[in-house]
C-alpha cells in the first residue's frame, strides 16, 4: 500500500538507526555498561546551563500567545535579527534579518532549500564520504545524487573529480565541514579552488549553481584549528546551520538557514524558501527553541569541546596503539578507521565484543567505520580492550 519511492527508502533505511536499535536491544542483555554503541552521533555532552535557564526565563517573562503562537514562516524576526548580528560578529559578514530563515535543524533546511531550487532531473554533487542521508533528500525532489569519489587519505574535495562531474544539469553542491564522518575540515585553499571551477562552470554553462556548505559541526574543532565561513568564497552560497551539535539539542530540531543577498535571484530564492517552510508541513520552526537559540547565540561551548577532544585523543591512541590506521579529526565527533577486511564483515566482528560501529560503505566510502566518539569516557576506556582483541583477530 505504500508508495513505490517509499518502498525504495524503508527498504534502505538508515544503517546508522539501525545499529542505535542494535545497540539498545544489546543493552537490554549485557548492561548498558557492557555495550560500546558508537553508532549515533547524539551527544552524550548535556546542554549547556545557559539553555535551561533561556528555556524557564522565557516560559515566565513571554506573553504564551507569543512564545507558542505562529509568525512569519521565516521565523520570529528579533530572533533572525539576531542570528545575523551574531554571524556577522564572528565571520565579519554583512547578513540581515531577511537573509536568515529558521528551519527545523539542519535537515529541515536542507530539504526546504532544495524545494526551492532543485526541478526533477536537475543533478545536485556529494563529496563522498558524505552523511547518506543526503541521497534521499535528493530523492525526495527527484533530483541525481551524483557523487565524486573520496580523496583518501586526506579527505579533502577531489577537486578534479568534482570539475568532470559538473554538468548543465548541475543545480547544487552539498559540502559538510567539519566532516560527517571523517571529521575533515575543508581548507581555505581547497574552498577557495572549489568556488574557481564553480564560477567558471556557471560562466560555461550560463546556469546558476548553489553551494550548500551543511556546518552542524561548526563549533566542534580542535587543536585551534579554523572553519572557513564559505560565502566569503563564492557568492551563491547558502549556509544551513544546527544546533544540535554545539548546544547537545539534537531532539530539539532548530537550525537556520543564512541566504546572502548577493546571491542570483536572491529575492526570489529567499521567497521560495520561505514558502517550501510552509508547504513541506513545517509551517515554521519550533517556536520556544527560536527564542532559545536567540537567548544562546553566542554561548561559549569550549568546555564541550574540550569533552570531546578528551575522547578524541584516548580513542585515537588506543586504536592506533592497537594497530589501526585512523584519519585523526580535525573536527566534529566522530573517527574514521580503515578496515583491513570488508568494512561491513568488520562492523559484524566488532560486535562479538559488543563494540558497535557505522560501515563506511553508508557513507559511500567502503573500507573504513565510522566510530562516533559523542559518549562517555568510561565508554571510551572500556572499550579500548574489545578493540585491542579485535586487532588481535584480524592480525594487526
């Protein structure tokens, strides 16, 4: 009875969902102590103080009409206002309150940007490893995922690759940086040639291609190392941030869409956007956790990443100490190790100790597993002997 794209969709659901219901279902046997679920990236990092108290200020100061009622499908506009105040601090860009659109976390405003833009056929470019989920949004307009093969061992953009595969029917490119799941950050040099062979493409072809640079991760990055802020790069660039990541709100569903006006036909694509909100079912994004993200804008979330850096060094040591060969992460939370067998036989192997990891192959990147290191130190720790008898039995 359901549809035949749905029939499709299910049948490849999300490996990484997949091994979360594992991974609970384990835990019902062994004790949740006795299982290493490294699957999700939810962060086990609680939200910062800062949000709890934005959360009970405003249900107490805020008339209900205005903190529970609708707005423009936009968002509220002191909270947009905000936002693009905040940005423009930090990156030194020129943004206003019309140029940001609230959206339902970062995946609400992908699809929302990709309503507005992509026509069936239209082909939108993934650099792989990429988060898969990127391939059903394409899907979902009845677009072409068209994917350039992974960089190894660096992980940066093929760039070469990437110029061979736009073609007329280019409408978008998808970036993710940091990484999902290498945790890669794309350099200014690699940034600033993408947007070289984007603007001569558009000039061959006279189209208009939209950069989509998707930063949940943003936040997350170590050793001082910098993010680029992309639209100083290329104009037509659309920014789609989260929240879920720097704050710990996954559940929450809050991000923003940032649409510089020095795009082409900017007016018209922020139009747009603001109605695909409505006609997708999102109407607008949660309206309690607009006010939140507007109270938190500029929360200082190093202490959170120094949680994760902790965990980002002992699992780098212990697995390679172990003899596994790891990118180690510039950014975000998550580790990505070469797999000296198949890499969905190694997930399966991984799970005789309870250890539970993400294949690469969901990321269009076979060979290695995604570990996501968002969880508990004493996860970390306790996992590292499973490892080390892991190695022993792939003889490394």
């Amino acid at each position: 009875m359901i549809s035949k794209k749905m029939t499709a969709l299910v049948n490849n659901s999300s490996v990484i969902r997949a091994m979360f219901e594992e991974g609970k279902r384990l835990a019902g046997i062994y004790g949740p102590e006795n299982v290493f679920d490294f699957s999700l990236g939810n962060p086990n990092v609680p939200a910062p103080a800062a949000v709890n108290d934005a959360i009970r200020h405003i249900v107490d100061e805020e008339e209900s009409t205005t903190i529970h009622g609708y707005m423009s499908n936009a968002g509220f506009e002191d909270v947009r206002h905000r936002i693009a105040a905040s940005v423009n601090r930090r990156f030194g860009t020129n943004f206003s309150t019309d140029n940001i659109v609230m959206t339902v976390g970062a995946a609400g405003g992908i699809n929302v940007l990709f309503k507005a833009i992509i026509n069936p056929g239209d082909e939108i470019i993934a650099f792989a490893p990429y988060f898969g989920e990127y391939r059903a949004y394409a899907d979902n307009v009845d677009a072409k995922l068209v994917v350039v093969p992974p960089h190894i061992p660096d992980f940066q953009p093929d760039l070469d690759n990437f110029e061979k595969l736009i073609t007329p029917k280019t409408r978008a490119v998808i970036i993710n940086t940091p990484n999902n799941p290498t945790g890669v950050i794309y350099s200014e040099a690699t940034l600033g040639a993408m947007a070289q062979i984007l603007e001569r493409k558009q000039q061959e072809y006279g189209s208009e291609i939209i950069l989509f640079s998707d930063e949940p991760y943003r936040e997350l990055a170590y050793d001082n190392a910098v993010v680029p802020y992309v639209t100083k790069y290329y104009k037509n660039t659309v920014v789609g941030y989260s929240y879920s990541k720097s704050l710990s709100l996954p559940g929450e569903r809050i991000g923003y869409l940032v649409l510089p006006g020095e795009m082409d036909d900017a007016e018209n694509i922020i139009s747009a956007c603001n109605v695909a909100t409505r006609i997708l079912g999102f109407v607008n994004a949660p309206s309690l956790m607009q006010k939140v993200a507007a109270e938190c804008v500029d929360i200082d979330v190093s202490e959170n990443v120094a949680i994760y850096n902790r965990n980002r060094e002992a699992l780098f040591s212990g697995l390679t100490e172990a003899g596994f060969e790891c990118v180690k992460p510039e950014g975000a939370f998550y580790m990505f190790v070469k797999t000296p067998v198949d890499d969905t036989e190694f997930a399966a192997m991984a799970k005789k100790y309870n250890i539970l990891v993400v294949p690469g192959s969901t990321f269009a990147c076979p060979g290695y597993v995604r570990i996501a290191y968002c969880v508990a130190y004493d996860t970390i720790v306790n996992s590292l002997p499973g490892f080390r008898e892991l190695a022993k039995e792939l003889g490394l």
